[in-house]
C-alpha cells in the first residue's frame, strides 16, 4: 500500500523541529534530516 502525500506531510510537520524533509523515492518516500536519510523500520504482519 502506498503512502498518501497527506499522511508523509503530517509526518514532516510532526517533526518540524528536527527540519525532516521528504522526498520521493523508489515509488515511496524517504524521510531525510540533515541531508541524511533516516532510517525507517516497518513490521509488515501477516494475518
């Protein structure tokens, strides 16, 4: 399931402070603080 624009925009206003900034990547989006890109750990359940 992709991500909306919306919910990688709340993200990036969530952490405003930190200056975290999206950008597209691979289809998907990559958070980036600093130049650097964070890393983003997901835990995909299977039901």
């Amino acid at each position: 399931m992709a991500s909306s624009k919306q919910f990688v925009d709340y993200l990036c206003d969530q952490m405003a402070q930190a200056k975290v900034s999206a950008r597209r990547m691979f289809g998907e989006y990559g958070l980036y603080c600093g130049g650097s890109i964070l890393p983003v750990f997901v835990t995909i359940l299977s039901l």
